[in-house]
C-alpha cells in the first residue's frame, strides 16, 4: 500500500520548510497569522500522515494517553524527523504533558529576525501534525507551543492538552 | 554523514504548503487565466529559492575548477548529485544538441508518481491533475536556482507524461 521510503538530508527537509515559511510570511505580514496558517497546513499532513503512521509503526491500540504520548515522543519523531523527544511535566490527572524536542530539525540552520522572536512559532506545523494525526484515531487534543529555542529560551517545548477521546461508534473497523 | 530523514514528511510538506499557497489566493473571476500564472509563479520561486541553496550542498564536495568546466559538466551534476539529494537517485537520461539546449528525463519521478488519478472521480482527477502541474513548476524552480547559482541563466519548462509516468525538463541556456 504505501511504497518503501527514501531517504533525504535533515538540510534538505529543514530547507524546504524554511522557504515556505518565508514564501508564507512575504504574503502575510502578521506572524499570529502565519502561526495559525502553519498549525492548519500540520494539521492537513497530520491527517494523511497517520495510517502510514500506524501501518509500519505497526502499533496496536493505544491502552491510554500515556502510552499515545510515548508513542509520539519515541516512534513518531523519530521516524519523520529523525531524532526523539522527551515526555514530561505531566499533570494530576494524566490529561496533558510536554514534549521536550532537543534538536529540532525544522529549525537547525534557522535564526529568526528580531521583529518576529517574540510572535512567531517557526515550528508551529508540529503542533498541528500531532493534533491532525490524533484527529484521525478520535483523540481530540489541543496543542502549542510553550518555548523555543529560537526564541532564546533553554528548550524547545510542546504541550499537548487531551480534550477528549471520542468513543468509535463502529469499533476497530478503522484500525 | 549528514543526518537524514524519511522522505515522506518532505513530500507531504511540498503538497499541503503548494495545496495552501494554491487556496489562500481568492482567485476574481476576472483575473482567473492571470491568477493561475501568478501561482505558478509562486511555486516556481520557491523551488528556485531551494535548488539554489541545495546545489551548494552538492558542489562542496567538489573540485569546481574540474566539475564546472563547461555546461555539459555542469549539467551531469545536476543530473546526478543534485538529483540525488532531492529524489535518491540519478535522472534516468540527459540529452543536448551541444548549443545550449539540454532535456532531462526521469521515469517516475517519486514527488509526482504518487498523485496519481482516482478512477472514476472526475473532480478528484481534475485536482490531482492541476496538482501534478504545480509540482512540475516546482521542480523546475529547483533546477532553475540551482542553475542560477552556478551562473547559468536558462529557461526551464517541464512536463509529466502521465501514461508513461515520465518527467522530462528542457533547459535553454541564456
């Protein structure tokens, strides 16, 4: 179903993404609005990302919000972006955590200009692939940024909020 | 070895971002034909802007005096490391008439083999199909900046055969 990948430079992938940013950015000077368009634009590769996602990860059902946290933290970085992120800072009742991304390859050769250091999330397109692709198995999560080290600050860090999971009406057909 | 990554993220970045620079434009009906143009155009800056960047990339590793000679070698770099590092593999057949003219050809390009038509769902075939076009000005802003950056100023126009899943660029140098 889905063809053997290849393999590509972090430069090249970190490359694209940076023209992009920038083609976005030249068309619409407001950084809050880019920031939404690039959540949106995560959103939509979340959403195709998933089942291929699912069909080499060849993970079975998650038991619970934990288990899908490491799922993204250790399998899905690693196998799209190539390095792994750190769970952390969970709250009381196991509904929300942090992704602590050590190297971001999205921004490895990125610095950003000083006008926009204090509105624009570079990598904001992460926050929207983990929501689409959690999206498509029922988990609703909400997801931003909290720091970045393009930013100046220590780490670079996610948060991924569970708003709910919605109950498959049609039990595992989708899976 | 630099580090490296699957390239299915690379792809889906390249279609939802164009699927995107395609759909944020509010099209007048008027303008419809010259809309189209400027998006293209769009897309095609953005390869440009990357291929001109990538082909430094390849060119390191390389002794320039030797490999940059004239046109022809200029090409082969194109066709092979250059390509390389986009698609994973070399382009499939290059041709010139030695005045300046030179066409790739590269049997299923990966970036475009994989849009392919939905049988029997017209609208999702007419979008695949405009979709396709987007990715060829695509490709040929990336061998147009990477040209550029070595000082070559060409036209560059592409097409994708879709029966014979072939693309094939012609370059004319300025």
């Amino acid at each position: 179903m889905f063809s053997k990948s290849e393999k590509i430079s972090v430069e090249l992938l970190s490359l694209t993404y940076g023209t992009f940013v920038a083609r976005l950015l030249k068309e619409n000077d407001n950084a809050e609005e880019v920031n939404l368009q690039l959540h949106k634009i995560g959103s939509n590769i979340g959403n195709r990302l998933i089942d291929e996602f699912l069909s080499k990860s060849r993970k079975t059902a998650c038991k619970d919000f934990r288990e899908i946290a490491d799922v993204i933290a250790k399998y899905g970085f690693k196998m799209y972006l190539g390095v792994t992120a750190e769970v952390a800072k969970w709250n009381e009742d196991d509904t929300q955590f942090s992704i602590y991304i050590e190297n971001n390859p999205l921004s490895e050769f990125v610095m950003l200009p000083i006008h926009l250091q204090q509105t624009l999330w570079y990598s904001n397109l992460l926050c929207g692939v983990i929501k689409g692709a959690l999206e498509k198995i029922n988990v609703m999560v909400e997801c931003e940024f909290k720091q970045d080290t393009l930013r100046g600050h220590d780490s670079t860090e996610i948060i991924v909020k569970l708003v709910e999971i919605v109950e498959d009406r049609y039990e595992d057909d989708e899976m | 070895m630099a580090a490296t990554v699957s390239d299915g993220i690379w792809e889906l970045m390249i279609y939802t971002f164009i699927d995107e620079i395609v759909n944020t434009e509010t099209p007048s009906s008027a303008a419809g034909a010259k809309a189209e143009i400027t998006k293209s155009h769009k897309i095609k800056m953005c390869g440009f802007e990357i291929g001109s960047k990538l082909i430094d990339s390849c060119t390191v590793m390389i002794d320039k005096s030797e490999k940059f000679s004239d046109e022809v070698s200029i090409m082969k770099v194109i066709a092979t490391e250059f390509w390389g590092q986009l698609f994973s593999k070399s382009i499939s057949n290059l041709q010139t008439n030695n005045k300046g003219k030179f066409k790739l050809q590269d049997d299923g390009c990966r970036l475009l083999g994989k849009l392919v038509d939905v049988s029997d769902n017209e609208e999702e075939n007419r979008k695949q199909k405009v979709m396709r076009g987007f990715i060829v000005d695509f490709i040929t802003g990336l061998v147009k900046g990477a040209l550029n950056n070595l000082n070559l100023e060409a036209n560059c126009s592409g097409e994708w055969d879709e029966i014979k899943r072939v693309l094939e660029i012609s370059i004319e140098i300025k």
